[in-house]
C-alpha cells in the first residue's frame, strides 16, 4: 500500500484529464462499439498514465542515488511541476481549441504574454490553481517515499509490465483514436523518438519531382546538387496575362491581413458589406481569386511568402529559423535599388522577429514599441496595437523617415483581425466571446481592418505618394468559423475557410481591372516580383510567375498539427491527407465549393497521382530543414554582369 498511494496522488493530474477531456473526446462509428470499447479504452488510458508517472519515480530514484541528499526532492520538484504543468495546460488546450500540447508550442513559452488576452477568453488561468494543488499532492507523496524508497527489481517488474503494455496498446489500437488516448508525456516521447530514427529514401531524390520543386514559368538553372532548390533564373517564360508598368520603380506595400480569407469579400459574392475598400481596390486591380496560403498560422506563411519555401513540415515558427540561411525577397529588392522596411503593430519579440528580419534582408525592422512611442494614447491588446494606429505611424515614416533617394519597399503585417477579435473601446459594442458569437466578433474586426486599409490607401493620397505606390494585398491565413465539424480553431484542417484568402496587385494607372482564376499560392509571390522588375538573380522558390499564363500545376499547403495534414489543389480539385490517420479526402470545389462530399473513392487514380507528390512534397522538406540544403550558411548576392553561375555569386 506504501507504494500504491503515492503512485495515485501522483497521476491525479493526468486521471483528472483522462476522465473529463481525453476520454470524453474519443469517437466511436456504433453505440455498439462505444459500449465494448470505451470501458477498455479507458482502463488502457489509466494504466498508460500510470506508466509515465513511473518514468517520472525512475527520475526519482536515479536523482536520490546519484545526489543522495534533500537537494533531489528539490531538483525533481521542480521537474515534477514543470511536467504537472503541461499536463494540466494539455488538458485545458484540448477542452478549449480541440489541440493538444505539442512539442512546437513549447518555443512560444518566452511569448507567453502575447496570448493574455486569448487565453483569458478561453479561461485558461483557471489551470494555475489546479497546478498548485497537483504540486501539494506530489509533495506528500514524495516526502512519503523519501524514507522507503521501491526495491529496485519491484520497481524495475511494475515499470517494464506497464511499459510493454503500453506498447501493446500504440501498436493495436487504431491510429485515429491516439489523439485522444496517449498521455501528453507519451506524445511528445513518441515525437522525440520519431524524429531521432526518422528514416528517409536514399534510392530517389524527392527533389527530382519537378510537379512539386519545379516551377512551370521560370528559365532557369541549377547551382549546385547541394542545395537542390537553389538556382539562377535568367527570365520567365509563357505569354504575359498580367501587365504592370513599373518602369518608373514605383514604391511597394506588400501589405498582410491576419486571418483575413476570401470567403467574407465583397468581390468573392459575400453579401454583408465587410470589405468596401478591399473590394473598390479590386474593381481596378489584379484579383487572384483563387489563392492560397501554404499553411495555418501566420510565421509559417511568412517564410512561404517573403522566402518562396514551405515552412518545416514539423514545427513552427521563426524562432528556430532565425540564423538559417535563406533567401528573402527584400533581399531581392534590394538588388533592384529599393530600400527595404517592415512593419508589425504587434511585438517583435514574438518569435524573435525584429532579429529575424533584421537578419533576412530588411533595413529598418519596426514593431508596436516604436509605434506607441509615436502614438502613446493607442489602446492595444496582448498582441499589438490596433491597425489604424500602425498605418498612421507608417505614413508618417513614409512622408518623414524613410530615405528620399531610392523607391521603398514596405512590409506591413496587421494584427487586429486575430483571435479574441478584440475592437479598439469605444467603437463598437462586442458580445462575450464564445461559440455562438464568435463570428460576429470577427465580422466586426474584419470590417475594420478593411476600414484600415482605406485608411492607408487614403493617407497615401494625402501625401502625394498614392499614384508611385505599387500595393500587393494578401491575407496571411484564413480562420474556421464553424463550417466543418464546429471548428473555431484554425490548427484543425486545411479547408478553404483557413487557407483560401485574396490575392490583390494594384497601382493607380499601372492595373486594369482583372480577375485570375487559376489556383496559385505564397510560394508565386517572389517569382512574381522577379518576373514584374526583370530580376536575374540566384534564388530558391518554389513557386510560379502569376503575371504568366502556364500549364495547370499543383499547389501545396500543409498543417502539422494534430493529425498532420498535407494537401494540394489541382484544377477544380483539392486532396487533404491526414497522415496520422491514413485517410484521404477529395473534393471537386467547382461542384462542391464547401468541400461536403469526399469523392476520393470515384478518383482512384488522381488520387494516387496526389499522394506521390504529397510525399515527395513532406519528404524534400524535412531534408531541406534538418539537412540544412536551402541556401549556403551566407545568402548569395549577384553580380550584375558575366555568363558564369559560379562568377556571379558574392557571398556576404
């Protein structure tokens, strides 16, 4: 009995989240199978939890033979709350966004006060005391085993038993129920071990398969087997679709809405009247209609935007890339004479993001401190100051700060329009935020990010710098509002609704009014911008010129999420495969634009033809990040003139 009890308070924690969020999560097909299965489910559930709080007493034990001394209790307590910590923060993220804690999120835990005020919508403080009270609990058990310590073949007989039952249990229960089954410590232990033995092909190079690594506009040639996706392009080919004049090398806004899909625009057929300036824009602009993100969350899509490469099919964020070699597009335009900025309303701290850009191509890095210094009286969330705020501050550094001598080219992310959806006070009265009004929330934080837009698009006229401005709008991700399943959460799919958003060039007397409808994506920008100025530059994108017409391609977005999800669009057709489930899903969006039907069945062929390049697609970029192959250790400049691949390149 000594040792049964301590064992109990110890996985308290982790029955608490078996019992009231793991469990009641998991799906059965039949009230039949629920009825036989739930109860097995739950007394295998139980035991794996047992099964890790004995990793956690093997620490224990090690810790107290080695140190032999009160200072092991210390050092374990203070593993001991870390780990109690995340599973009870695992527990409270799968009852309120559907996910669970994965390995990624841990990099954001020095950014943890950005998402205050998402959090304190979703009631997440309310875990602290739970791991208060855990720590009490794990501190009588541990005072109570301190002067009995286990016999070790005792201790060595429970943890072997429940360790091979825990295999048992990932080897035979169906892959689509271990969301909801594994213990959080047994997801990120899996995680770490598939990673470590993680074993790729060598008999075929991924990056051979040119539907995926080609790109179907740009003549250009290879630099060096190292680095498979770096090359020189010497122009583009296919007749002109799209004609810009920027001869005069007007100014750029590149400028990215958060959470800003196509859906809700006016000029995509919504009826509510969001988007009047994006829309008034558009009549006269270059409208990509069908554009995509390469996947869900906003870091991700900045490196397929602003570096014309996936983001790693593993992980997340800028944190981890912020020294990796790549090249960016204000690197590029930096060589076509312009001067190089951006802009976020929010903190750069998050993510590492002032050191990141700084690092990759851009001159002057502005962020919320700077702009609250202009604006001291700005009302702000957890994420940033409102948008209006950051598009005053950007006309003015563009009327009084930026250089005079050469054309600009401008970044400007807004933040707004993110998770709680917050207005700036006074504006607008908002409803509490749950489920039934979260869409009215985000209508209204969507309108006015439109309403910001006009805002810049205006001052601009105001400074006489609207007719030399060349403005490329996009949305950086879209966001789930409950069309499939009730998803709120935007980690939970690649439906239209999270990555299909709007793509718009447009320039006073430089675009005509246009509507493409060819699928294309983040990875066509820097292409786009090479092809538009005439750039003859080493480079490593992926994408495709959008100001050309060519062959009916691929695109590509992933989501490494939950189940990890891969997916491409071709033509009228879109495929999202669920990796960790082996499921795959078809859709046919010219006849089912709400993606209702699977029709993968009916398509075996297509989707075979989808699956190979998918697997090319995850297999060539998990090579290119963990081998790091995307650009030598310092990013390539080019010399203007000379023939020679090897004579045009200047490292820096």
């Amino acid at each position: 009995m000594y040792i049964i009890t301590p064992i109990l308070l110890m996985v308290l924690p982790s029955l608490w989240v078996r019992f009231f969020v793991l469990h009641p999560n998991i799906s059965f097909s039949s009230k039949k199978r629920a009825f036989f299965l739930s109860p097995l489910y739950l007394g295998l559930g139980v035991l794996l939890d047992v099964f890790i709080v004995g990793q956690y007493l093997a620490v224990f034990y090690l810790l107290t033979y080695v140190i032999k001394s009160g200072v092991a209790m210390t050092l374990f307590m203070g593993f001991l709350g870390a780990v109690q910590g995340i599973v009870i923060f695992d527990g409270f993220l799968l009852k309120k966004t559907g996910m669970r804690l994965e390995v990624g999120y841990l990099r954001l835990a020095k950014d943890v006060k950005c998402f205050w005020d998402s959090g304190k919508e979703r009631g997440f403080f309310l875990f602290m005391p739970l791991i208060a009270a855990a720590l009490l609990c794990q501190s009588f058990s541990l005072a109570y085993l301190m002067p009995s310590p286990i016999y070790p073949l005792h201790f060595l007989a429970i943890f072997c038993g429940l360790g091979g039952l825990a295999l048992l249990v990932v080897a035979c229960v169906p892959s689509r129920h271990h969301y909801h089954l594994l213990p959080i410590g047994l997801i990120h232990e899996r995680w770490f071990l598939r990673k470590l033995f993680r074993h790729t092909d060598g008999k075929k190079s991924p990056f051979d398969n040119r539907e995926v690594f080609g790109s179907r506009t740009q003549v250009a040639e290879t630099v060096s087997e190292k680095y498979p996706l770096l090359k020189l392009t010497k122009g583009f080919s296919g007749r002109r679709a799209v004609d810009i004049d920027v001869s005069d090398k007007p100014n750029v806004v590149l400028i990215f809405l958060e959470s800003f899909r196509a859906k809700n625009l006016g000029c995509m057929g919504c009826d509510l009247g969001l988007t009047p300036n994006f829309d008034h824009l558009a009549q006269n602009g270059v409208f990509y209609k069908n554009f995509y993100s390469n996947s869900v969350k906003t870091s991700r899509c900045t490196l397929a935007s602003l570096f014309g490469v996936p983001s790693d099919v593993d992980g997340s964020g800028l944190t981890r890339h912020i020294d990796y070699p790549l090249i960016s597009l204000a690197d590029l335009m930096k060589q076509a004479g312009y001067y190089t900025g951006y802009m976020h309303n929010g903190a750069l701290k998050f993510e590492g993001q002032r050191a990141f850009f700084k690092r990759h191509g851009y001159q002057t890095v502005i962020g919320k401190d700077e702009i609250v210094r202009h604006c001291p009286n700005a009302p702000e969330t957890s994420w940033g100051v409102h948008d209006e705020y950051m598009m005053r501050y950007g006309l003015h550094w563009i009327d009084r700060v930026a250089p005079t001598d050469r054309p600009l080219f401008l970044t400007l992310f807004t933040i707004t329009n993110h998770h709680p959806w917050k207005l700036p006070t006074g504006l607008m009265d908002q409803p509490r935020l749950n489920h039934k009004t979260a869409f009215e929330r985000y209508r209204q934080t969507y309108q006015y990010t439109d309403s910001c837009l006009g805002l810049l698009t205006e001052g601009m006229k105001a400074i006489g710098k609207h007719r030399n401005t060349l403005y490329v709008i996009l949305g950086d991700h879209g966001h789930p509002m409950g069309e499939h399943r009730k998803n709120f959460n935007q980690q939970r799919g690649l439906f239209d609704e999270q990555i299909h958003v709007p793509l718009l060039i447009y320039g006073e007397g430089r675009t005509a009014g246009q509507v493409i409808e060819t699928p294309a994506s983040q990875l066509d920008l820097i292409p786009t911008f090479m092809d538009l100025f005439n750039l003859e530059t080493i480079n490593h994108n992926m994408g495709s010129s959008l100001l050309r017409e060519s062959d009916e391609r691929m695109i590509f977005f992933h989501n490494p999420y939950m189940h990890q999800f891969f997916g491409a669009r071709k033509g009228d057709y879109k495929c999202i495969y669920l990796k960790s489930l082996g499921e795959v899903k078809l859709y046919n969006l010219e006849k089912d634009p709400n993606e209702r039907t699977n029709i993968a069945s009916q398509h075996p062929e297509l989707v075979q033809e989808f699956l190979k390049n998918l697997s090319d697609y995850e297999k060539g970029m998990q090579l290119c990040y963990e081998k790091s192959c995307i650009a030598p250790p310092k990013a390539p400049l080019i010399i203007a003139s000379g023939d020679d691949i090897a004579a045009r390149i200047r490292i820096f």
